[in-house]
C-alpha cells in the first residue's frame, strides 16, 4: 500500500510548497518538469501492476483472444482503439501492460494538463489520485484512458483547438463507447462559434461514431442495464461529482473559466446532478456509476480552483489547502482499506516481483 501513499504524497507536498502558478494559462518550466515526473512515475506503476484492479483478469482475457486473432477479428473483441492496442501488443508478445500503460499515460497526462490551466494545479492533481488515477485508471483501463481523452479535450477547447477537440472525442470513444455521453456537451460548447457548422458537424460526427461503435453500445446495454448490474459504492462516488457540481453552480459568477468552457462546465454540473437523480430509479447502478466517471473531471476543476470557488481570503488560503488535503487523505484511505473490494487494488503487485 506503500506505493499510493507516495503517489499522494508528492503532490500534496507540492501543493504546500508550490500552492498556485503566477500564469493562469500555465505553470513555470519548474513545476512543468515536476509535473512531468509525476506522470513518467504513474505509467510506470501501471506498466509493472500486476493482478492489480478490478477488471485485470477481464482484460487479460481479451488480450488472450487478441494473441490469436488476425487485425480484422482482433477489432471485434471490444472498443476499436483499445481493440488495437490489445493487437499490438499480442504482436509483439508484451502482454496485457504496455496497453495498461498507455491508458495510464493518457489518463495521467490529462490531469496534469488540465490541472496546469488552473490556478493551484498541483491540490487538482492531488485530488485526483485517490480515485481517478487509482482506482480507475487501475481497474477500468479501456475508461481510463477515455476520461483522459476527455480532460485533454476540454483543455484543447479552452485554447480554440475545435479540430484537436472533436480529434481527442473521437478517440476517447474510440477507448471506452460510454464516452459519448460527453458529445451533446461538448457540441453546445462548440457551437458557440459557428453555431450551424459545429452542429452539423457534431451531429454527424455522432452519427458516424454510433454506427461504428453500436456493438459496443450494445454490449454496454446488455452487460449493465439488462442483467441490472449493482454497484454498493456508486451513491458515494457520484456524490463526490455532484458536490463538486453544486459548488460550481452556487459560485458560478466568480467561477473562472473562459467563455470556450464555461458552457461545457455547466453541462457537466446538470449531468452530475441528473445522474445522481437517476440512481434512485435506474435498474443497474453500475451502469450510472460507469458513465459518471467521464463527468468526474469538475472533481480536478473544483479543487485546482477551491479558494476562489469555496470564497477564502488570501490569507486563510493555507488552512483551506490543509483541510482539502486532509479530505483527499481521507478519501483514499477509504478506498484502499474500507472499500468492499479494496483486494483488487491492495497490496499492490508487480511483475518485478515475481520476474
């Protein structure tokens, strides 16, 4: 367990010494590096995990199947782009991890970089270790690397990069088929500009993806809400959004994102709001709790932005970051020792130990 206590200890330490950056569009080539080191040492806790997460054995599987599959039946066994990534690494006879690290460093990298567009990056890192980088990006690999499609979307429409946008959205469902249920989102963002032309496109787009991607969706509908699915802690993890969603919302005047975002920030707080509503009603809370996971992303925005949000004075700024550390630490002690299926992640496992 050692491990994800020092995977949460480097943040936070930074997040004391380091608290905010002086360039709201970015962090100094310092806390960059630093940042980077914190992304090379995640991928490479995933790469060397071994029988560690919830779905481990359900993706060796799949990489089993993939090992004697030619590239056309090999697109068949699950989402096309993680389908290809589980051929290529059948091809050269790695195993399931250098797919496990990709997804890890695409989802790792999309934390860091959003966290660096706000203004104290490294308590929205922090944030999100305990569940985002933990939890699922070591247990739901194909989603993992999807939400960090996602966040680096958001990050490229911040900056007007509507075609790297809709390139990064592509992909994430490419990942994980859930992942278009960010798309109308992301579409009411997009068509702040041109609204006809990114609709059309948008609606298109969505078309093409679900005609490519239905077996999937199907497989998704079957797997989740027909068998009806339960997830004991989904009324918490969704809780975690929806409070973060309901600051937002309270705050929404001072809350600082550009006029790219801001509408894409309140879509994501309603989804957050809709969602927890749905489990009071849904057949399989699995399926809720899975599509969540591609909203959790206003977890990383509200915390990289808590003083201006929660509405702190400069100078009571230290306790406030001291007090939102505490409750990360309390989050992952949580999971890793309380948590029904805490064995799936801890003790964690590497393949150097049994090399």
């Amino acid at each position: 367990m050692i491990v994800y206590w020092l995977l949460l200890a480097f943040p936070a330490f930074m997040a004391m010494v380091f608290p905010t950056v002086s360039n709201r569009h970015g962090v100094v080539p310092g806390q960059a590096a630093a940042l980077g080191v914190f992304v090379v040492a995640y991928t490479l806790l995933s790469l060397l995990r071994l029988e560690v997460g919830a779905d481990w054995f359900a993706y060796t599987a799949m990489y089993d199947q993939a090992r004697t599959a030619s590239i056309g039946e090999a697109f068949g066994i699950t989402d096309p782009v993680f389908s290809f990534m589980l051929w290529l690494s059948a091809a050269a006879g790695t195993g399931i991890y250098p797919a496990n690290a990709l997804c890890s460093l695409i989802l790792g990298y999309g934390v860091v970089r959003l966290a660096a567009s706000l203004r104290e990056p490294w308590l929205a890192v922090t944030s999100a270790v305990p569940y985002i980088l933990i939890v699922v990006g070591f247990g739901y690999v194909r989603q993992a690397g999807a939400i960090g499609m996602i966040l680096l979307a958001i990050v490229s429409l911040s900056r007007g990069a509507n075609g790297r946008t809709v390139m990064y959205l592509v992909v994430a469902a490419g990942l994980h088929s859930s992942a278009m249920g960010v798309f109308p989102f992301f579409g009411l963002a997009l068509a702040n500009r041109n609204k006809l032309r990114t609709l059309l496109i948008v609606m298109v787009g969505s078309a093409v993806l679900y005609l490519l991607l239905s077996r999937q969706l199907a497989q998704f509908e079957t797997v989740y809400l027909e068998t009806g699915y339960q997830s004991g802690g989904a009324l918490v993890r969704i809780a975690m959004s929806v409070v973060a969603s309901l600051l937002v919302l309270a705050r929404w005047r001072s809350f600082e994102a550009g006029s790219r975002t801001r509408p894409l920030w309140l879509g994501i707080a309603l989804a957050n709001l809709a969602l927890f509503a749905l489990l009071g009603i849904s057949e399989s809370t699995t399926a809720i709790d899975r599509l969540s996971l591609h909203f959790a992303a206003i977890q990383i925005l509200v915390f990289g932005n808590i003083r201006q949000l929660a509405g702190f004075s400069p100078g009571l700024a230290p306790i406030l970051r001291l007090l939102v550390l505490g409750l990360v630490v309390a989050v992952q002690l949580v999971w890793l020792v309380y948590a029904t299926h805490a064995e799936n992640w801890v003790p964690y496992r590497s393949v150097l130990t049994y090399a």
